[in-house]
C-alpha cells in the first residue's frame, strides 16, 4: 500500500488505504462472528438469557422469526 501499487493508494493516500483494509476486515470479523452465534444459539432456551442479555435476546427473536435466518446466510454468500 505505501509503495502505491493498489488504486486506492495511488489515487487517495496510502493511509486511506491502509484505513479501509482495516476496517473491512474489522467488519468481516464480525459479520462472521455473529453467524457463528447465530448458527450455534437456536437450541439454547431464550429464556436463560432474556434477562442477562436483552439486546440479544431481541437480535435472536429477530433473526429466528420465519426464515430470516435462512435468508441472511444465504445472503451473506453473495457478499
């Protein structure tokens, strides 16, 4: 990157460079963690951590209403 042999480096700064590789392997690690969670939670009970966890709690009710589950890991292949 600091020897300007991507495009963005070579048009922007290398530091921008730099900057997005970060931050889309920052955001593809936790895209990837939260299917691994979301893969591994549906035989918990919910109610073990409707009260510790609530923010969770409503992500899963979320994610396993209807197929949603389903379509998000098949979209998550098109990314």
């Amino acid at each position: 990157m600091f020897t300007g042999n991507t495009k963005l480096a070579a048009d922007a700064s290398p530091w921008a460079a730099l900057f997005v590789c970060i931050a889309a392997v920052v955001w593809l690690s936790m895209i990837e963690g939260q299917q691994a969670s979301l893969v591994g939670l549906p035989p918990v009970d919910p109610e073990l951590y409707k009260e510790t966890h609530p923010v969770t709690y409503l992500n899963a009710a979320t994610a396993f209403l209807g197929d949603n589950l389903d379509r998000y890991l098949m979209g998550r292949q098109f990314m």
